[in-house]
C-alpha cells in the first residue's frame, strides 16, 4: 500500500456525490470524503453509503476519507462501515491514544493519516507517529489545537503555532514518514495569503496542503512543484556526487564555489523523486 505524494487534497463533503466527480475531473492531485465536519449530525448514515459507495469505484485520482473520531460513536460507526471494502486510505481526527490508533489499524489495515489536533495529541506525536505500521502521514488540525491551546493563530504572520508545526516535521521524519501535510488555509478568496502561508510550510518541511475549494489548488501546486532551474540543480548535484564518488572524494566544491556533500544530495534525491 504505497503514499501518494499529493501537493494537494480536496476535501469533498460525503453528502454530494456530485462534488465527488468534480473533484474527481478536477486537478487536485487527492481527494478526501469528508464523514465528519462537513455532514451534520442527522446525515451521517446517508454519507457513510455514499462514502461506501464510492470507494468500490475505480477512480483516476487517490480517494481516502476522514472519519469522525474514532473514540465517539460516529466513528465507531464509520470504521464498522469502512471495515471490508477496498477504501484507500483513512485520515483520523483527534489523533492523542496510541492504543486507539493501534486498533483501528487491525480493523481497517489500510494507509492511516493522523490529525493531530490537541494539546495531547502534539506532545504525543512521535509515539502516535510509530503506533503502528499503517501510520504513513501527519497533519495539524490547526483550527482545533489553536481552540485548545486558547491561542490565536494571527494571520498576519502565522507563527503562533510554528513551534507545533516544527513538532510535527520532527516527529514524522523521526519515524520515517514523508514531510507533514499542511492543515486548511480557511479563508478561501484569500490566495495571497494563502500562497505566503504554503511557501512558508513547504520552507518548513511540510509537503502538499488539505484544500477546501477548487481555486486553491493553482497557488499549492505552484508551491509544491520544483522549477525547471530546481530540476537542473538537483541533477546537477547527483551527478556530480557520482564524480566526486569516483574521484574518493566526500565532499567538494561545485562549480559556484559552493561546499557540497552527501547529505546536500539528499535533498536533490528526494526532489528528483518528487518529479519522476
């Protein structure tokens, strides 16, 4: 069961079908039914048959679902309607307890991405990050932790949680897991801010970002994929560490007069991965 490397996720309520295929012809890279947020309490049976509905369907694009939390009754519910069908991969909200998450993975055994969105659930994120071998992806649920920190998240500078998101960037590659997910930008008509807010997560070690409406997915994926001028780089560091390998060399100098060794390579491997 392998990870999409997705720039973006749209988030698609489980109660319109219709926005499935949209979303499905549209250019996000993935898509996530939504079972908890956006379906209101007196609709959750209807969205759990479309959700089962949908993921038996072969569909272009990777199709994973958030459930509601997997401790309430909903989500007790939500794994028992998930459990046996061929659904991609589950995002769990409120991810704190590690035995919980352990569990859910032996019913569903599928790709978990974990939304860690308390106080608890940042303190544990490395433990929840290696609770089982179904765990592939992190992301903050930022809205949520801001609400149970009792802080503000100012827009302005967005830096009132960087210490969580540099939390989360450490513990996921801690455990051997790709680069955090970025949480929603929610102001929808804002794409400045949005843009300034993705740039500053992808410099931070996050990769790809949760989207809630169609036209936020143009400034994530310029975010997201390298430039041309980046590709060249990259190549230009792998092969010249095959040289310099040749030579018996570990580190030396490029053409710019700049200190390069295998650990600045690295970062041009996994690049290159990224646009294969």
């Amino acid at each position: 069961m392998s990870t999409p490397s997705a720039r973006s996720w749209l988030y698609v309520p489980a109660v319109r079908p219709d926005l499935l295929h949209k979303a499905m012809e549209g250019a996000a890279d993935a898509v996530v039914l939504d079972l908890e947020d956006a379906v209101p309490h007196q609709r959750k049976q209807e969205a759990r048959a479309n959700t089962v509905a949908a993921v038996r369907q072969p569909w272009p694009k990777p199709l994973w679902v958030r459930i509601n939390p997997p401790h309430l009754p909903a989500g007790e519910e939500d794994v028992a309607a998930l459990a046996g069908t061929p659904v991609q991969g589950v995002r769990v909200p409120k991810s704190e307890n590690p035995t919980e998450l352990r569990r859910l993975a032996h019913r569903l055994d599928v790709p978990l991405h974990l939304l860690l969105e308390t106080a608890l659930g940042v303190e544990r994120a490395y433990e929840l990050a290696t609770a089982a071998p179904q765990v592939r992806l992190l992301s903050l649920g930022e809205a949520d932790l801001a609400a149970d920190l009792r802080v503000t998240d100012d827009a302005d500078d967005g830096g009132t949680l960087d210490w969580a998101r540099g939390r989360l960037v450490h513990a996921a590659r801690a455990a051997r897991l790709p680069g955090p997910v970025q949480s929603v930008w929610t102001a929808v008509h804002d794409i400045d801010g949005l843009t300034t807010s993705t740039r500053r997560a992808h410099n931070r070690g996050f990769y790809g970002r949760s989207v809630v409406h169609p036209r936020q997915i143009p400034p994530v994926h310029r975010v997201f994929t390298p430039s041309d001028e980046e590709i060249d780089e990259a190549r230009r560091l792998v092969a010249s560490l095959q040289r310099a390998s040749d030579q018996g060399s570990g580190a030396w100098l490029d053409a710019h007069g700049r200190l390069v060794d295998p650990a600045v390579v690295a970062r041009a491997h996994w690049l290159l991965e990224h646009v294969a």
